[in-house]
C-alpha cells in the first residue's frame, strides 16, 4: 500500500518571513526553515507554499525560502488532488498562517515556530497512527 505523506500548506508573508514584507521578498524565520525541513526529512512530510503571490512575487518568494534551504513540494497548489477534485482550495493534512485563530504567537507578533512545530509533529504522529490497522 502506497501511504501519501503528511502535508503542509504554509503560507509566506508574516508566517515563513518574521514580519510581513510584501512585495518585498522578506526576512525568513530560520526557526520555521529548521522546523519544516526536520518534518520533511523525519516525517515524512511534503511542504506547499500556499500564498495570495503569483509571478514574479511568487518567483521571489520561492527563491528567498529555497537560499535559506527550504524547497517547496508545490506551489499554490496540490498536485495529487487534480486526479480526484479541482476545487481551487488547496488540499493539505495541515495548514499554517499567520493569520489562524489559534496560531501561537510571541510577544513580538512573530509566530512561535516551536510550539507550531510540536503541533505538526503532533498531528503527523497521528495522521500516521491512522493508518496503520
């Protein structure tokens, strides 16, 4: 049986960057990069970069994250569901934006990755318990 991995949908601006820098590429979060290549290289897990940014903002984005070492799966976009729904809502296990309701952040707004990154991991724990009979 083929077991499709984890996946992340992770937003960019304000989430992956300390602080929103839109257009700008922005300052990346190292702790973020840390965390999600950790889950991909462990997991395992599969990371796709879900951002309102197309063209070159997109381009931009890509590159600025992939210099500080996280490569992207897709993005926009999920290649698996094209075979079974072509809804334009991006299909993931999880998802990751500054802008969730219960996203813990630090005092200084930017987004606290450890806790984030023991709640995915948290969650592809069991994700993975699931489908074991």
């Amino acid at each position: 049986m083929t077991v499709r991995p984890f996946t992340i949908a992770v937003d960019y601006d304000g989430t992956l960057t300390r602080r929103l820098s839109y257009p700008e590429p922005g300052d990346i979060d190292k702790e973020a990069v840390r965390i999600l290549r950790d889950l991909v290289e462990t997991g395992p897990a599969r990371i796709i970069l879900l951002t309102m940014r197309e063209g070159e903002l997109l381009d931009a984005a890509v590159s600025n994250s992939m210099a500080h070492g996280l490569a992207f799966w897709s993005h926009n976009r999920n290649p698996d569901q094209i075979y079974w729904e072509p809804a334009r809502k991006v299909y993931a296990d999880a998802y990751v934006d500054d802008h969730n309701v219960f996203i813990p952040k630090r005092s200084d707004g930017s987004l606290d990755w450890g806790k984030i990154g023991r709640e995915l991991k948290r969650m592809m724990i069991n994700y993975y318990a699931s489908l074991m009979p």
